[in-house]
C-alpha cells in the first residue's frame, strides 16, 4: 500500500465510472439514498441487505438498472463497497464478511450515535471509531471513511437535482482514498475532500451529532463546506 503524502486530491482524479459500487444496508434510507445517487450518476450499483427479496425489491423501486442482492454477493461482487448498516449491527456484519470484502475498497459510513431526551450523541467504539472497527474487522480490504453528513432525506428527493455539500474522505492510503474522492465527485454538487487518516474519524463521524442537533433547531437538511480548498 501507499502512504498519503498530501491532502491534496490529484487533477484529475481517477476514472471510477466501470466500478461496480456494492451498498451494505441499502435498504435503509442512507443506503438506498446513496444507491440513487451513484446510480442516477451512471454507475453500477448493487444493493445488499441480509435478505435477498428485500433488497431485490429496493433495487426495482429505485430502477435506474440497481440490483439487489444478499450482503455475501454484493461484497463479492463489487469493486467497491459502502459500508450503510445501522450501527448496532456494524461489527457482525462486517465479521461476516471478511473474505468477501478481501482486497475490496471498503467505504465506511457509520455513525456511532446514542439518542436520550436531549437530542444525539456521539459514542466511542473500542477500537476509536466505526471505521477503525471496520479497518480492525477487515485487515485484508482497503478500508477508508466517507460520506457521514449527507442528509437521508436529500438523498432520496427525486426532485433534487445536486447536493450542495463537500464529502470529507479518511484514510491511511492515497490510491484508495482518491478513488472514493472521485465516486462522491460522481454525484452533481458534491465534492470530495481529503480529511485525514483513519485514527481521525472518530470527530468526523461523531460530528453527524452536531448536524442533527443543527437540522432540528433550524428545521434543516444541513451539509457541510470547507473553505479555501
């Protein structure tokens, strides 16, 4: 593998459009929304979920040539995998799937959140963060950290055309991380911004807390922008 030596992402970015993107829990509404997204964008996109039918029928709702599978053929059969589930069952998951995802890009896009009566908060996993957890779970996949604070509800609105928002990436190799650069540039509006090594994931993921917090006081859809990049 090759160290990140700059957080700057290379112009231009890598080719990523024959990627057969994998989305783990693409059933749920952040999956699902990511597999509109890529998939309006041009790309082939595989929705996995536990169970098969479930994820077929996902897939036919959304069209756009998605298809559904269960979670072991989706993770064999993609180039790169977005890792969607809730986080109660992140770590099963992902145990589950070890051979699968060898060799893989693995996306991580977990929140480790709890909610009580004040809102959302951030937890903090064994290993720091979800996507540490993930990197400890898959010692033989490429694993990297992105697209936390894209709003569900965006995602989804047909209507909306672009996602005015940055995608901060993490990771600890270059060639992976400006590939997932590049798969969020796939999606009109969006923008892909190198943040970090996976040790740093841990505020990036636990930020979502501050975002929900944000979106109920301001009744909001809220992304984030970073300047002078």
């Amino acid at each position: 593998m090759t160290s990140l030596d700059s957080a700057t992402s290379p112009t231009p970015g890598p080719d990523v459009t024959e990627l057969v993107v994998g989305v783990l829990g693409g059933t749920g509404d952040q999956g699902r929304g990511l597999a509109y997204r890529l998939a309006k964008a041009g790309q082939q996109v595989i929705i996995g979920s536990r169970n098969a039918e479930r994820a077929e029928a996902a897939a036919a709702e959304l069209g756009l040539g998605v298809r559904g599978a269960d979670n072991a053929t989706t993770a064999r059969e993609s180039d790169l995998v977005i890792v969607a589930v809730p986080w109660d069952g992140h770590g099963e998951t992902l145990a589950s799937l070890r051979a699968e995802l060898a060799g893989k890009i693995v996306v991580d896009c977990v929140n480790p959140l709890g909610f009580d009566k004040q809102g959302a908060y951030a937890l903090k996993p064994e290993e720091g963060s979800a996507a540490q957890q993930a990197a400890a779970l898959l010692p033989e996949s490429r694993v990297t950290a992105a697209f936390h604070h894209l709003s569900a509800v965006l995602l989804q609105d047909h209507a909306i055309e672009t996602i005015d928002t940055d995608v901060l990436v993490l990771g600890d190799e270059r060639a992976a991380t400006d590939l997932v650069q590049a798969l969020a540039e796939r999606i009109p509006g969006m923008r892909g911004v190198f943040a970090g090594r996976l040790r740093n994931a841990h505020q990036v993921e636990s930020l979502v807390a501050n975002l929900i917090s944000v979106n109920r006081r301001y009744k909001a859809h809220a992304g984030l922008r970073i300047t002078d990049v």
